[in-house]
C-alpha cells in the first residue's frame, strides 16, 4: 500500500467521523425519551375509562438501553397490570432501521410493533447507494448536503408481521383492537 492510499483512507475515516459528530446525539435521545413519554400518555387516555373502573392499573419502571452513538440511557417502561396478566411496552430504541423509534407491546399471547414514522409512510422505505469511486460518494452527499430539507413530521404507527410490513397509522380504535389481541389471543 503506497502512502498516498493510506492517506486517502485515513483522510475518508477522518471525514465520516466528522459527519457523524454533526449529529447532536444528546437531543436525539432527549427527543426520543419525550416521544415515548408521549406516546404513553395517549395510550393511557384511551384507557382512561378502565382505569378509572378499577379494570386495569398503569405504572412504569425505569429500565436502561445503550444504543450506538447515543450510548446508555434510562427511559420508563410501562406495564398495564390486570388481575390475571400483564401488558409490557417497552422501548427498543431510537435508532431502529427504517424508522425513527420502536416501542414493543407484549403480553402473555402476542406482540404488536409500534413505530414512530414518517407521517407519510405507509410501509419501510430503505435506501442503499453503491459508489464505484470514494469521489462519487463525495459529490453525492455533498449534493445531499445542498439540498433543502423540509421538517418531517414523526407519527406512532403499528407494523404489521414481515415479510410484507405495513404501516396503519396509530389511533384509538385500533390500539383497542391490538390490545385485545395481546391479552386475548
């Protein structure tokens, strides 16, 4: 290997640690944590009624997950408690391939996936880019760089089983139907 290879391989393993330091990892776990506090603040209003007949109690553990780049965190874990089972949500993480978090619900029969989406996207979307040289990769996110990004918008939708995932949007009537089937089979 002549030293003019070594420095452009050095030079390569210098410039994506630098693009990976752009990304404020802190606020990305800190907006994670807050997206899973939302969500379980919606699934405790839907079970509102239930809670307060005294049907099912709520409450939360902290656990904790290390992920790459954001590293080791606590966030909450909440159980719904009834009087013969248990209804565990737990979070998987922030980085999920595809998605933008992922919040298990399991109970003693199944499990449904939750995971925070593009509002728009109704099934995974991944991209994968093959460069034939490190200077077409350049110009490429260099391009990618340039281009103006517009905000997206990040919703909780349940996926349905591979191999042919889809994405329904979250809401009340549904949730109600998959906790069913979680506690019911």
């Amino acid at each position: 290997m002549t030293n003019e290879n070594l420095e452009k391989i050095l030079q390569s393993k210098k410039e994506k640690k630098q693009a990976e330091g752009s990304i404020d990892w802190q606020a990305r776990r800190d907006e994670w944590i807050q997206c899973v506090n939302n969500f379980y603040g919606q699934i405790k209003s839907w079970l509102n009624s239930y809670i307060k007949k005294d049907l099912i109690k709520i409450k939360t553990i902290k656990i904790e997950i290390t992920e790459q780049y954001i590293g080791a965190y606590v966030i909450d874990r909440m159980i719904i408690e009834m009087p013969d089972e248990k209804v565990f949500f737990t979070p998987i993480g922030a980085l999920i391939i595809g998605a933008h978090g992922r919040i298990d619900m399991q109970g003693n029969r199944s499990v449904a996936r939750f995971l925070l989406v593009e509002k728009k996207s109704d099934q995974p979307h991944i991209e994968v880019k093959i460069y034939s040289s490190e200077d077409e990769r350049k110009k490429d996110e260099e391009k990618t760089r340039q281009q103006v990004k517009t905000p997206v918008e990040y919703v909780w939708k349940f996926a349905t089983p591979p191999p042919r995932i889809k994405y329904i949007e979250l809401n009340e009537d549904l949730f109600s139907d998959l906790f069913s089937q979680v506690i019911n089979g």
